[in-house]
C-alpha cells in the first residue's frame, strides 16, 4: 500500500478488543474502539462476529448486516438511509465480517458507529459498545525555535507534509522571508489543506471555504461560496476568481457577469460566490478566491468541483422494519437536489427525499429520477420459468434452469418434493440420473423486494427395455385344439412396442404383449421369440419351442401308458403274494386268508359248468377232473407241464391247505401239488390276494 492510500484511509488498527455479546448468543468483535481521521479523508471501520454456537447452527444465520450511528434516542438508522451519509458509506461483509467506509470525511461525522445485524429468525443485534470516531483538521504552529509545524489530533506515521505560502505550492518548509499566509497539507490529500496562518508581525486576509469539494450533475447549477477575513481594509477592486484545470488557469472577474454567460460572480462585503449554470464535464476543476494589491496578487486554497452525469440507481436496504428504498448517485447527497419517485411510472406525490419508505414493494416497480434523468426499475422477482431437457434418459446429464425478471437480481433455491436441495444457482445440474431422480421439482426466486416461487415441473426419468422373457400357458404337453397364449415380459418406460417372430419369421408387430392361439393344431408348431423395443433399446427374448401332439395319439398314449401301469401293478401285487405265501405257516395264518381272501377266490375260481367234471377232495377243495385225469397219465407221456386250478371251499372248519397227489400207486415218484397260504404276520401288514400253486414234475 501506498502512503497515499495509508493516509486516504486512517484508521487504527492498534489492538484487537475483546468481543462484546450481544442477544441471542451472537459476539461482535472491533479491531479498534477509537479511530482519528482528517477532514476530507476517508476512513474504515472493521469488525468480524460469530454465534457462539457457530453460523448455522440450529440454523441461525445473519441474513442482514448494517452500520448504524448510536444516538440519544437509540435509534438504529441504517446509515445508508441517513441522508447526510446517503452516497459516502460502502459495506464491505461476508459471513463472519463486516468493515465501514466513509468517504469524504466532515466534522459532522464525529460519532460513536455500531454494527447490527438481523438474523434469520427476525431479531435484531447490536454489537455494543462501537468505534468512536474522531474527525480533525491540520493546523499549522510553531516550535520554541519559531520553525513552522502541521500538526493534527491524528496520529500519523512518518508523515510527508506539502507546504503553502500565500496559496502558493512552495519545495520545503518555508522560510522567514516576506510572505502573509502559511498553510500545510498531508501528501496524497492536497485538496485538504490546513487554514492559511498567518505570519507574526504581518497582517493577512483569509479566506473560509463553505465547502471543500463539490459533486455535481451535468446539466444542473452549483454555487461556491467562501467568505473572506481581513484585519484591515483592502481595497479589493477588482476581485478574481481562479479556475485551474489540467495545469490551466483562467481568471473570472468577480463583478464582471459578461465574461462567460455560465459563469456568475459576486462579491460584496466579505460574501464570496461563484455560480455555473448548466454544468458540463469539463467544468470539474479547482475554484478559488483571489485579489490584488498594490504590489502582489493572492489566491487561497479554494473548492474543487466535480461534474458528473447521475446515473441514478435505486437501492434496496432490508432494515427491521421491511424494505427502503434509497436513490443513489454518482455524487453523494446533497440538499441543494430535489428528487422524485415513480411507481409503475406514475409520479408518487410529495415524496422528494432521496429515502422512500412504507410501501408494498412486492408489488409495483418502482424508480426515482432528477430533472431529465430517470433510474432504472426496481421490482420483486416475477414467477420464475424452469426450462428443461426435452426428455430425461437413465443415465443421461439434466440441467433445469430457472429464469426471472427481477431488479435488484434474484438468488435461486431448488426445491424437489418441499425439500431444499444444495444449488442456489439458477442452474441445476444432474449428471447421471437415476430412476429414483424421478419427481416434482421447483425453485424459489427471491430479492430485498420478494419472493416467489415457480410452477411445479415433473421429470419422468424414462429407460429402454431391462428384459424380454417368454413364458407360455398353460405349460406342460400341448396338444391340437386347446388354448395357449404367449406372454412377453419387460420393463421400460415409455411402454415398449412388440414383435412376435416365429422361426425368425415376423408374426405380427404392435402394442400387444401377448399372442394367443384360441384352437392350436400341429401347424403351429414351431420356435418362437418376442422382441421388445422403445426409441431408448430394445430386447430379444429367449428361444421357446413349442411341440404340438395330436388328439389320438395323445388318446393311444394314455391307453398304453395306463396299460403298462395296470400290468406293472399286477406284477407288484403277484411279487409281494408270493414272498408273504413263502413266509407264512400255521393254522391260525390259514384262518387269517379264509376269513378276508376266500371271496375273492370264489370270484377268481369259478365253477366249470360244462366242461370237465369237478372233484372234491377230502378238505373241501374242489379239483377240475380233466386236470386230475390229465395228471394222472404216465410222465413220460406229458411233453409239458400242467398245473391245477385249486379254490378253497367257504366251509372255516375244514383244512387249510391240502397235499394233493394225482397217482397213489406213484407217490414216491410225482408230487404235483403243495399249497400254502400266509397270514398277516407282524412284518408285513398289506393285504394278500393272491393264492399260490406249487406243482414239481419229477422224471424218472
């Protein structure tokens, strides 16, 4: 930094007070409690704050940060809206800190200046006690060895100092030579000189500028004015005033009004002032006051304009009480302009401060103006518009852009499903989009002047086929005649179209996802696949046969398998007779098969009617006779073997079983039947149907 910029901005920065608490928990800390400034100059304020639980938690924030100046009242005026400071104070804040700059410092602005802020929750804090500023001038004096000094009540670190002798720049300190007035200056702040003092011994006249510096705009007219001290009487005919410019200077009589017609001078009894009219640009310069003698001219330190267009703006500050709305300007404020606001461009009356408070500001446009100039609108944002991709594909990137009108401009919140989401911009971007992103979004719009919200905005993430799967009912053996359909399976949004192909042929093509066969015949018979396909993909489903039979065959087939079924059962039932009839011994087993198995018997073994004759053995079994005689020839005459048809007699009280030997006279020889029935025993518990014969055919 520059010690030109050291010294436009003198404030000290000696020690970092303790923080002072003020309400709900929050501490504001100021890197000084007093800081000095010269007139003229500008001087800064810093201070940093902090919640004691930290910015955001439990979500207390500072949604509103100002400056105001303590007074008697303890009214706490937002400095920017304090009309003597309306366009020389800037704040310069973010999240933990906040500095004050003025500008143009006056002895007016000696005060006591406090932080305050607003929270989200609405209430008001006010960081007690402040800074304590102190607004001084330079003043020239002499030491005991009657050397001249420029001194001030603000310290200032290895100052640099530019003299003046009778208005006049002069290279280092002045001497004692012959001259009426000495003044000083600091270097980088010549327009702020100190009062011309006056040499001891002499008599001299000054001049007291009424203001230093002048702003003002092009197009309107300014007075400067000074008043001029003297101790004695001169004869001050003629006067001049002295504009320099660029390193030019021209002289404007001062009671001459012919010299230039925009220029008007006057001077009567010690009463200095000099009128333009109908500013320019090139009017900005250095004005001061000067006369002659006799002997020498003199010319003081006089007033510096500046011309400048207005470029009106209008600011929004958010105070305690609800928005204000302030004119600013390129010069500050000053009671010589009158300005006018406009609402919806019609002229609201009687309101000509630069301040306008205490309307609906959510609901008009509002701007201000002076003379020909008008400032530019200022308004609540309108109902914002969300544009979007066309179409939103699984996987793809979105951006949804939300767009206002507003002035001063919006800030943005997104918002899906009433919850926040972490983008306060006016673009929000998704880089991969999921199906879950799928929903309802919208986004806030929102300025000092309001807030608002726009039109709800549906994003239907949309995806190719995920899967074809081909299922067929009913399932199982399919057969000529009956109903089957074909289901195609998928997921997809929007809903996929359909192709059925059979043999790589093309069956038919739409929105069905099944096909169905209402009489199917053996021509249908065939490989088929169904093809799902969206604008996003598509999917081929796997291969399914399907095998046609034909009615009789599937009749043929019953039969024969229910055949072979009946003819497998008999074997078993023949099997597990025949090992229980092994088994089994005893009168009481005997008893058991006469009491459950003789009906069936009886139906198994029915009586010959006419041919053969029966015989009756001695236990009550009946024998065919034929079979009898046929066994009874000689064994060398049989060529195969015969076996005997034996059923029991329905009689309980007669033998169990019986030995029955064809030929007596040859018993040693043939034996042709042994019969043996088993009971249930404690193994086996099934029912035995079966009766066995065992005939041995021996051979001589």
């Amino acid at each position: 930094m520059t010690f030109k910029d050291a010294v436009r901005r003198l404030f000290l920065l000696l020690v970092c007070v303790p923080g002072t608490e003020g309400a709900d928990g929050w501490t504001v800390t100021y890197h000084n409690t007093t800081s000095c400034a010269l007139k003229g100059s500008t001087v800064e304020i810093t201070c940093t704050f902090h919640h004691q639980l930290g910015i955001n938690d439990r979500g207390v924030t500072a949604k509103h940060t100002f400056w105001f100046r303590k007074q008697q009242d303890n009214q706490r005026v937002d400095l920017r809206t304090n009309r003597t400071y309306i366009g020389r104070v800037r704040y310069h804040c973010d999240s933990d800190r906040c500095s004050l700059s003025i500008n143009d410092l006056r002895e007016s602005d000696a005060a006591v200046y406090v932080f305050g802020l607003i929270t989200s929750q609405g209430s008001e804090v006010a960081g007690e006690p402040g800074v304590t500023l102190t607004v001084t001038d330079l003043q020239v004096t002499k030491n005991q060895n009657n050397n001249h000094m420029c001194q001030s009540r603000c310290p200032v670190s290895n100052p640099s100092y530019i003299w003046y002798k009778d208005g006049e720049k002069i290279q280092g300190k002045p001497d004692q030579t012959s001259y009426r007035t000495t003044s000083c200056a600091l270097q980088g702040l010549e327009k702020f000189p100190s009062p011309p003092e006056c040499n001891s011994g002499n008599s001299c006249a000054t001049v007291v500028n009424v203001e230093r510096s002048i702003c003002a705009f092009t197009g309107s007219s300014v007075d400067i004015s000074g008043i001029f001290y003297s101790d004695y009487y001169y004869k001050l005919s003629p006067l001049w005033f002295v504009a320099e410019r660029e390193q030019q200077k021209w002289d404007i009589p001062g009671n001459v009004y012919q010299r230039k017609a925009r220029f008007q001078g006057f001077a009567r009894n010690g009463q200095l002032r000099l009128r333009i009219t109908n500013l320019a640009e090139s009017d900005s310069g250095e004005y001061r006051f000067g006369y002659k003698t006799y002997s020498r001219t003199y010319s003081f330190p006089g007033t510096t304009l500046t011309v400048k267009d207005p470029d009106l703006k209008v600011e929004v500050i958010w105070t305690s009480t609800g928005g204000t709305l302030v004119c600013q300007s390129s010069c500050p404020f000053s009671d010589r302009y009158s300005f006018y606001w406009y609402k919806n461009n019609r002229p609201i009356y009687r309101e000509t401060s630069p301040v306008l408070k205490g309307h609906a500001f959510s609901e008009g446009r509002y701007s201000c103006g002076f003379e020909r100039y008008h400032s530019r609108e200022v308004y609540a944002p309108r109902i914002p518009t969300v544009s979007r991709n066309k179409e939103v594909v699984e996987g793809s990137s979105v951006n949804l852009t939300c767009s206002t009108d507003a002035n001063p401009a919006a800030t943005y919140t997104w918002h899906r499903s009433n919850q926040s989401l972490v983008s306060p911009q006016s673009l929000f971007h998704m880089s991969s989009v999921q199906l879950s992103d799928s929903g309802d979004y919208y986004c806030t719009a929102e300025n000092e002047l309001g807030k608002t919200r726009s039109q709800i905005v549906s994003i239907t993430v949309t995806y190719g086929p995920k899967f074809s799967v081909l299922s067929v009912s009913p399932s199982g053996e399919l057969v000529e005649g009956s109903s089957v359909t074909l289901t195609c399976s998928t997921d997809a949004y929007p809903a996929p179209s359909y192709t059925w192909y059979k043999d790589n042929q093309v069956l038919r093509q739409g929105s069905v996802h099944f096909y169905n066969f209402s009489s199917i015949s053996s021509e249908d018979s065939g490989v088929y696949k169904c093809q799902t396909e969206n604008h996003i993909h598509r999917k081929i489903s796997q291969l399914v046969s399907l095998e046609i039979k034909k009615a009789w065959k599937q009749k043929a087939t019953g039969i024969i398998t229910g055949i072979f079924l009946a003819f497998i059962l008999a074997l078993v039932i023949l099997w597990i007779c025949r090992v229980r009839a092994t088994q089994g011994a005893g009168r009481t087993q005997m008893q058991y098969w006469r009491d459950n198995f003789s009906p069936l018997c009886a139906l198994s073994c029915p009586r010959l009617k006419k041919k053969g004759k029966r015989s009756v053995t001695k236990h009550g079994a009946d024998v065919d006779q034929r079979s009898y005689e046929a066994q009874r020839e000689p064994a060398e005459q049989q060529g195969e073997l015969f076996y005997s048809t034996i059923c029991f007699s329905h009689d309980h009280n007669k033998a169990i079983y019986s030995n029955v030997h064809l030929q007596k006279e040859k018993e040693d020889e043939v034996e042709y039947s042994f019969v043996r029935l088993d009971g249930p025993s404690p193994r086996h518990q099934e029912d035995v149907s079966a009766l066995y014969s065992t005939v041995n055919y021996r051979t001589k």
